[in-house]
C-alpha cells in the first residue's frame, strides 16, 4: 500500500469560499432546456413548464450561480424573440448547434426558473453578431425598475420587479474561429470596452466578464487575454475561463491528472492580468470566471457526421459518464478550490443532459450522473476558508502532462463550526493509499460525519434510467481519528470527502 501525508494549518488561508465556485451553465443546446429544465407535458411539470424532478435534483446539486443563455448559442442569439405572447415568437435557425430554437422559454422563464431554484443568474450577451445596443437593451428590459420602454414591457410582460441580474459576460470564445461574429483580440478588446462603458453607465455596480481563452490550446492563449486586458483591465472584474478534459486513447493515468493542467492554466492566466495590471500601475487584482469546465468527449462529437436536419432540441453530446470521469470531476473541483484567492466564480457546463451531472428523458425520470456525487458532496461540505494544502505523496509519470502527484488535496475550515472537510483523490490505477492527515495545529480533533468515496473495482460503470443508482458514494470505514491526525484507506482510482471537527488556534 502507498503512503502519503497531507498538512494542514488553520492560519495558512488561501482565501474565503466563494459559493459561486458551484456555478452550473444552461445554454439553449441539444436537450439542455427542452425535455430538460422545460417539459410542460411531463407528469411532473409546474404550472410553469418546468420539470420539478430536474428542479429537485438542481437543489440538491447544491448550484448557487447558473450562466445563461450560452455558449456559443448566443453569439447568435436575439434576446426579444423570447419574450411576450408565446405563440407571437418566432422559430429561428441556431447555427452554432444546427437546431431550430423556438423561444419558448426567454430570460421571463428562465428569471422564474431560477427563483425556484434559488440560483443567481450569470448573464451573456451577444457581442458575436450584435453589439453595445443589444448589451444596453437587454439590460433595460431585466434590470431597469420602471418608466422606460423595455422596463415597462417586462413589466407588462408579468414581471412587475426588476430581476437585479449582477454578473454579466461580455460575449462568448470570440477567440475560436467556430464563433458566429469571431474576432481578433485586437478588436473584441475594443467592443468589450464599447460594452463595458456602456452597462456600468446604466448601472455601475454590475460585475462584468471579459472573454478570456476558450481553451489553453488556443494558439493565442496568454496572448489574447493581454491584448484584451490592454483595453479592459479598469472596465472589468473578471476574465473567463474555459477547460474541457477527455481520456484520450486509453491513457487514463494521463486522464487522472488533468487537474494538473486546469492548475497550469490557472497560474497562466493569474501572471498575464497581474503584469498587465502591474504595467499599468493598478492595484486591482482581476479575478478569474472559470465558466465552462467539465469532462467532455469533444473528440467523439468532432467525429460524428454532419446534420442535415434542423431539429427542436436534438440529441446533442449526452455524454455518459463513469467513474473515473467522477473522479476527474472531483479533481478540477479540488483545483478550483485551490485558486480560490483567484478564482471566485466557476460554471460547471452544463446543467441537465448536455455533458451534464443530471440526465432526463422526456416523458420519463431524472437521475443523477457519476459527476453529480463529487460536486454535491463539495458544495455541501466546502464551508469557511480554503486552506493551504501541502501533500507528500508519491508521484507517476503521465504522457501528456508529464510529472503528476499520486494525492491531489484541497481542504476548507470552518473556524465558526470547527469543521474541517478534505476533499482528495487516489490516482493510482491499482494500488490503495494510506493517507495521514495532520490536524496538529487544530487543537483537538474528532469524527464528524466521517468520509465517502466514489470508486469501483469497474471504473468503468455508469448511471442508466434503467440503473440509475450503480454509482453512488459510499461510507469509507476505514477511517480513525487520534493524536491529532486522521487516517483513511483511499482505494485505487478514487474521490473521497472527508468532515472533521477540530479546535482553533488563538
């Protein structure tokens, strides 16, 4: 069996936990909204339209921030189609997905969605095929409270109080070239200024998100976030981020320690904004909106054939996930947690059936993917401060990302509570570990609500309709708690939480 220690110190803080690190992201794709959140037919289905099973199992998700409409959706998008009399709106063409939207559900049903849900609404406008005018609309019509045309039409739309939406991004991977509306760094910096100036004159409180790489292969990664923030380094808070993570040709050792990356492209990002920042001689720090991250099997939809037909809500990338996606899924929210003192907003992609932690089939049930259990058990238990996590453990080598840690922890500590939740994952392929937790520095430490792991002896098995519950975290009970320090059996290819109690330090 492998050994390994991980150290924690109550004072080594990293930053506060932010609650919208346990953002999800609902875009106007495939399955995501229609026979998803919206079924006005199925046997559960409010007086709204909307699936109270997937409203359930969102809550119970733990989701606190939901990123709408899009995606590459809204780079297309024409936000007043969805508003007004349903049978009044029009049908369109969805390019990015080859679809046919219907506009059934607009932001009106998506602000009362999100009022079930509790969830605070991430706002993206189009700056794709549209512009300044469309941002300043759009934000007339949610956040104006009255005596303007557009405040007055929500309001006669049914929606009397303004939605107070907060966060807004500035576009979408305007960067990729498979953008409606792509641009140069160069000239998006210049719109997202135009845009930026603009929202903070109608409401200067807003928190606004400039497009950042959609991924760190993108030949302009690091590049393009410079020139962007050449233009808007004062305008905005936030630069996003995006990452999706594939086992590539059976390499799941590489798969494993993909986190390793999000980590690279984390520190990346962090060192452009700050020499922009310090060449500019500001003393504002911008912080990071990792907005879509997940495991997603690009490469099998890259391959698939192209679609002649246009169709409501197709079928699109309902990727079915097993248990080592689980455990990767663990993993990026332990490097997301890890960046806290940057990272203050992130969004899941997405929500329900598009590469998704909820699956639904119209007419039928909802269950919970493998990815459902590490992220509602961290949203749960992720309370207080992030803490400094120093792992010893042993370490492998990967193909793609080359040296990797067998452990990868993050921890968080309650100092009102005493609790202390740790959150780790075992990447070993064959063999358990025997970790060490030092709580030294805690004072006294005892059991609370012991550990759960996510593993099985086939990595491979996933959640069905029919199966829905084969995978599922289990108590870990080979736990004990003495001498200040608690001891766990981490099985092979594993996540695993665990909830303590402990003392504080003066």
């Amino acid at each position: 069996m492998r050994i390994a220690h991980v150290t924690l110190d109550p004072t080594a803080v990293v930053a506060p936990v932010s609650r919208r690190t346990f953002g999800t992201f609902v875009e106007h794709m495939g399955r995501c909204v229609y026979t998803g959140l919206y079924e006005p037919g199925h046997p559960s289905a409010d007086e709204d339209g909307f699936r109270a099973d997937v409203l359930a199992l969102t809550r119970e998700l733990g989701v606190t921030t939901v990123r709408y409409p899009g995606g590459n959706f809204v780079s297309g998008y024409r936000w007043e189609d969805g508003i007004g009399p349903r049978d009044r709106r029009p049908h369109r063409r969805d390019l990015a997905w080859h679809s046919v939207e219907t506009n059934e559900v607009g932001i009106d049903e998506f602000a009362r969605w999100a009022a079930k849900a509790d969830v605070e609404i991430m706002y993206a406008v189009n700056l794709g095929t549209r512009g300044v005018q469309e941002a300043l609309d759009v934000h007339e019509y949610v956040n104006h409270p009255a005596g303007t045309h557009l405040a007055e039409l929500r309001r006669a739309n049914g929606a009397e109080k303004p939605y107070g939406i907060r966060m807004w991004c500035l576009g979408n991977e305007l960067d990729g070239p498979w953008q409606l509306g792509h641009k140069n760094a160069e000239a998006y910096g210049q719109l997202a200024a135009a845009t930026a100036r603009a929202l903070r004159a109608a409401e200067p409180g807003l928190e606004l998100i400039a497009c950042g790489s959609s991924g760190s292969a993108m030949p302009t990664f690091g590049a393009w976030e410079a020139t962007v923030l050449e233009h808007t380094y004062d305008l905005v808070d936030y630069l996003s981020c995006h990452a999706y993570y594939e086992e590539y040709d059976g390499d799941l050792g590489s798969f494993l320690a993909c986190a390793t990356d999000m980590d690279h492209f984390v520190d990346s990002i962090v060192a452009t904004a700050d020499s922009i920042g310090a060449r500019l001689r500001s003393k504002k720090k911008i912080q990071l909106s990792f907005d879509e991250w997940n495991v997603w099997y690009l490469s099998r939809f890259q391959n698939q054939p192209p679609v002649d037909e246009w169709q409501v809500g197709p079928r699109v990338i309902e990727d079915e996930y097993n248990v080592a996606d689980a455990v990767v899924v663990g993993n990026l929210l332990i490097s997301l947690l890890r960046h806290s003192d940057r990272v203050t907003a992130a969004c899941q992609a997405q929500l329900v059936n598009v590469i998704a932690p909820i699956r639904a089939e119209p007419g039928g049930p909802a269950w919970r993917q493998s990815i459902f259990h590490p992220f509602a058990r961290t949203a749960a238990l992720a309370r207080g401060d992030v803490l400094r996590t120093v792992v010893d453990a042993p370490g492998y080598q990967t193909d793609r990302y080359g040296e990797a840690s067998v452990v990868d922890a993050v921890a968080t500590h309650d100092s009102a509570s005493g609790d202390v939740a740790v959150f780790v994952v075992n990447r070993d392929l064959a063999q358990p570990v025997e970790l060490t937790v030092d709580l030294g520095r805690f004072g006294p430490v005892a059991w609370q609500g012991g550990a759960s792991s996510l593993y099985d002896d086939d990595i491979r098995l996933t959640n069905t309709v029919e199966h829905p519950d084969r995978v599922v975290l289990r108590a870990n009970r080979q736990l004990s708690v003495r001498d200040g320090s608690a001891r766990i059996v981490l099985p092979p290819v594993s996540w695993t939480a665990l909830r303590l109690s402990a003392g504080t330090t003066d």
